[in-house]
C-alpha cells in the first residue's frame, strides 16, 4: 500500500461508519462494507482537496472513483498529476 493509499485508508478508518473495521485492505467495496454515504464522500472529497492540494471535479464524483481504496488513491494521483505544474 503506497501512501496516498495509507492515508485514504486511514481517513475512512476514522469515520463513523466505520467503528466495527478492523482490516480494510485496498480492495475492499467501500460501499458493500458500509463505509460511505453521501456526507461522508462530500467529506472526503473535501478532506482530500485539502490534503493533497488538488480539485475533483463534479465529474469525477463517481462510484466507480470512490469504490476501494485502490479506487480513490487512483483519483487523487489523476487529479495531482491534472493541477497546475502536475506531480
């Protein structure tokens, strides 16, 4: 697990959705085990706008984006390469 997605695991392990996770690995459904809703994905999308210093787009606010872990980590590192002078 690289570090965007150590610290996307990390921030979905601290929502309250997820008190009774103990092992969430990179491909795990987020949705089938119950760890995101709409508040907690404006949460994220917010948290990693911030985080990571990118924008996701309204169009990139998709299940298929926010399904795993490997899923959002795959996102973040589109939309880090996508912002002025990429990364």
């Amino acid at each position: 697990m690289d570090s965007i997605e150590s610290a996307v695991r990390e921030f979905l392990l601290q929502l309250p959705t997820a008190r009774k996770i103990r092992d969430l690995k990179a491909g795990d459904s987020l949705f089938q085990r119950g760890l995101l809703d709409s508040q907690g994905i404006i949460n994220m999308v917010t948290f990693f706008e911030e985080t990571f210093d990118i924008e996701i787009r309204d169009d990139e606010v998709v299940p298929e984006n926010f399904e795993t872990v490997r899923a959002l980590s795959r996102l973040i590192k589109r939309a880090m390469r996508a912002r002025p002078g990429g990364a």
